[in-house]
C-alpha cells in the first residue's frame, strides 16, 4: 500500500466533516471556548459619544493660545454623566470615559495643568482631538463584529457584552465516545500486571478533547476480544465520533479493525509523516435508538442556556478514528489531523494551526522518507532545541517541548536553518 501524504489525509478528513448543526442560545458570560453559529452585529455605536481618554481639562483651542493660560473651571463631568455645552473661556474638569461637553476641542491631561483658586494654568498648548475618543471609533451601528465559525476567545465574548448582547448562539458541543484495547493496560492507581503498561493515551486524549469542548464519553478499558469490542462501538455509536487507540492492525489481538468493519466500514491509511504512520477512518452504524442509552445525553438546558433545536446531523453512523498505539504518535496525530477534523464538525471557520519561521539551533543530519514532526524547545538565545529522543514511545519529548517543527520528508537541517515552527499554544485548545 502507497502512503498518503499528509496534506491527503488532513483533506480526507476534512471533506468527511460533518457540521454540528444544532444550536443553542447561552449566556455571553459562558460562552467562552464555543463556536459562534452566526455572525453577530452591534445594535450600537462604540463608543456613543465622543469622550475624553484621560483625567484632566477640556477645552476650547482658541482659549489656550499660549502656554500659561490661566481659564476658569466651570462645570464637573464625571463618567456616566452629560455635560453642558463649554462656554467660551472656560474649562471643564473632566475624567476617563466622560463624554466630551459641546464645544470642547481638545482635553488637556491634569499633569500638565495647575489648579488653583478655581481656575487652572494650562503648562501645554493642546493640538486639535488631543485626548478624545471618537464617537464610532471602536465599533459602528450596523457593523458585523463576531463572523459565524469564530470559536469565541475570552476577548470575544468580552466584544460581545460591549455592545449589550446577553446571548451567543453556538453549536452544540460535539459528543466524543473513547476506548482503549489492551489486556496488558492498567490505570494508574492499580497495581501492573506482569508485562503491564499504564494506559498514558487515555489521560492524554481526554485531556485534548476536554480543552477542545467536547462532551466525552469514556467506555475506558475494553477486553481484548472481538465480541466485548463490537459491543464497545454499538454503545459509542450514540456519539458524534468514536475515538480508539491502538488495535487496528492486522494482528491476532487486535480486534478494533475487525469488529469497526463488522459494525460498519473502515480503511486503514498508512501515512506518510512519523511519528504516526497507522490512521484507520471509518464509521459505525447506529443499529436502533437501544443504544443511545450509553452515552450520556447532552445537559438539558439550564441557567444561561436555551436550547434551539436544529436538524440532528448524527443519521445512521457515527465517524470512528483509530489512532495508533505509541503515547508520541497518538499525541501528534490527534493535533495535527484530529483536531482540525474536530473542529470542522464544530463548526469552526479556521482549522488550521498557525506557524512562525525560527531558527533551528540543531542539526538533522538523517532524514526520514515520511515527513517529521520534531519535539523542540524555543531556547533563551530565541531559537529551537531539539529533545535528544525522537522516538515514538518517549511521551517526555512532549513535556518538555514547546512545539513541533515541521519538517518535509528527505529534508537535512543544519544548525541556523530556517524552520517552520508549530507552537503547542497553537494546537492543544
């Protein structure tokens, strides 16, 4: 069998992105981390009125023609109140956020002014807007401020309360059902079995999804048979997706392939990138409602939520993922093409990663045929060290790492290359 490239695989998966497409109303204050399901505009203007950016005095620019110039003070305007028109020869004590009196020109900020005996002496000749907020200069009435797709950022939903929206429309959160084969798995807290391992993928992928937003539904450790297996995926099948690792091979014990294809369809792809190579993707009917059971239901509208119901994308089958076994390639794999398939079912207008260019301070003299995704460090010199074991079982290159380097296949470094760097803060939310 060929290998296909990655950019094939991540295409492939894409294109079998179904969209969430029922929707709920939640409250702005929870709707951090949520994929917004329609753009939203502003009712207002931000801000309303011109106002002052600065503590200090408004004026008129024909009364402070000359350093020095002594002007009465003759009102007090104190955020959250409106002012009189300035008259002329006058000035007007003014603070943060206070809207700008008519006539005003300009603010003069208080350190440059004495006040005393009711009047103030201006040290500084102001220039026409200086200190004043435009009235529109933020946001205009009518202006789309949020696009539909934009997973909500806390500076989004910040946007958002600014001009009085109390409720988001999102999609709903996409449902995840996971299990992992193994007779030789144990959890941490049990005690190994003779030529055991602790179940390190579980951990790691429940924390992925969890930062993702998805509702998970973990079926845990499942016996190493086909019928126990069948009867895993007829339970996830209530999900959006099925997620597995490890046992999708052509092995005796490995019983994930077989029974994905008997509850459904599967392909397995061999993938040109390391670590990771070994991706099956497929789907598993769903045999009746019996099973709906299994997964929990998604929280019934609560406080701040108001459920819209939409046309439920799930149909016959559920999507099924079977990542491979070693900790390193279930981590990169699930980041660099689960993840944007995720997103795309939830909606999310951008699914890729971005990247910076840096210097690489190592050498990569040995290139693989597949292309590579390396575990570096950004050093205090502002380049990237390389974690001395590439392996795919050394989960520590992950914790040490700040990021992956993605290297083309056949690709020699050299100390001072430039690379294309993939922070993790790019990649694990």
């Amino acid at each position: 069998m060929s290998l296909l490239s990655f950019d094939d695989t991540l295409a492939k998966l894409l294109a079998a992105a179904r969209v969430v497409n029922e929707i709920e109303e939640v409250d702005t204050l929870a709707a951090a981390g949520r994929t917004l399901a329609r753009a939203q505009t502003s009712g207002i203007t931000v801000p309303p009125l011109d106002n002052s950016s600065m503590d200090g005095y408004a004026v008129r620019l024909a009364d402070v023609p000359v350093a020095g110039t002594r002007l009465p003070v003759s009102q007090r305007i104190p955020a959250g109140s409106v002012g009189t028109p300035l008259q002329p020869g006058t000035t007007a004590r003014i603070f943060t956020g206070a809207p700008l009196p008519q006539g005003a020109d300009a603010v003069v900020m208080q350190e440059l002014c004495e006040h005393a005996d009711g009047a103030v002496a201006f040290n500084h000749v102001p220039h026409a807007g200086e200190n004043i907020r435009r009235a529109g200069e933020d946001i205009c009435a009518g202006a789309e401020i949020l696009a539909a797709g934009t997973r909500l950022a806390p500076q989004d939903v910040g946007l958002a309360a600014s001009v009085g929206l109390a409720k988001l429309p999102v999609f709903r959160r996409l449902r995840v059902a996971v299990f992992f084969t193994g007779d030789e798995l144990s959890l941490p807290g049990e005690a190994l079995k003779p030529g055991g391992i602790y179940n390190s993928n579980r951990y790691t992928l429940r924390g992925l999804l969890d930062a993702l937003g998805c509702e998970v539904c973990d079926l845990g450790i499942v016996p190493d048979n086909l019928a126990a297996t069948r009867t895993a995926l007829r339970e996830a099948a209530a999900s959006d997706i099925i997620i597995t690792s490890g046992g999708v091979s052509v092995g005796e014990e490995d019983h994930v392939r077989a029974a994905v294809q008997a509850e459904g369809a599967l392909d397995l792809w061999k993938i040109a990138i390391k670590p990771g190579k070994p991706l099956a993707f497929g789907k598993v009917s769903r045999r009746g409602t019996a099973q709906v059971s299994a997964i929990p239901p998604a929280p019934s509208p609560g406080k701040g939520v108001t459920e819209v119901r939409g046309q439920s994308p799930l149909g016959d089958e559920a999507a099924f993922i079977g990542l491979p076994g070693n900790p390193v390639s279930t981590f990169v794999t699930f980041i660099m093409l689960v993840r944007p398939f995720l997103l795309a079912m939830q909606g999310a207008r951008e699914t890729a990663p971005r990247s910076l260019t840096m210097r690489a301070d190592f050498d990569w003299p040995k290139p693989d045929r597949r292309r590579e995704f390396l575990r570096v460090r950004i050093n205090a010199a502002g380049g990237l060290d390389l974690f001395p074991n590439q392996s795919s079982g050394v989960l520590t290159s992950c914790t040490w790492a700040d990021g992956l380097v993605d290297t083309p296949a056949g690709q020699v470094l050299k100390r001072g290359d430039a690379v294309r760097f993939i922070p993790f803060s790019e990649l694990l939310y």
